[in-house]
C-alpha cells in the first residue's frame, strides 16, 4: 500500500473490483451491498441521483463517526 492509498483509506472505504477499478466512500459502500446480497437495492441507489445521494450521506457519516457511532450504536 502506497502512503497515498493508506491516507484516502482514513478518510473513505476503498474497494478494489475483479475488475481493477477502485471505488471509494458510498460506491464502495454500494458494491458490498450488492455483493452481500441486497442487489436489487444497491443498484437502484446507484442511479444518479441517487448515488449523489448516497455520496453525501456517506460524506455527512464518515465527517461524523463518534456521533453516528454514538446514535446508531447504543448500548
């Protein structure tokens, strides 16, 4: 891993496809969804705008982890 990759990855998930393509943040997200089994949904989020959609979430969670951590997690 590159220093460059390992600081996108700190910020955002990254997914490498069979494919070679990387995917980041909530197409990244979306991917493992579709691979875990909820298909039919993570392709209908991938369509913009969607997926726009999907990004500013992802972005809005990521930017907020301890709270999200705290509000979705609780014990």
């Amino acid at each position: 891993m590159t220093p460059a990759l390992a600081r996108a990855c700190a910020h955002a998930v990254h997914v490498i496809t069979p494919e070679r393509r990387v995917l980041r943040a909530g197409r990244a997200s979306l991917y493992v969804l579709e691979r875990a089994g909820w298909t039919w949904r993570a392709r209908i989020l991938r369509v913009p705008p969607l997926v726009w959609l999907v990004e500013l979430g992802y972005r809005l969670v990521a930017a907020n982890r301890d709270l999200a951590g705290r509000l979705l997690f609780r014990s």
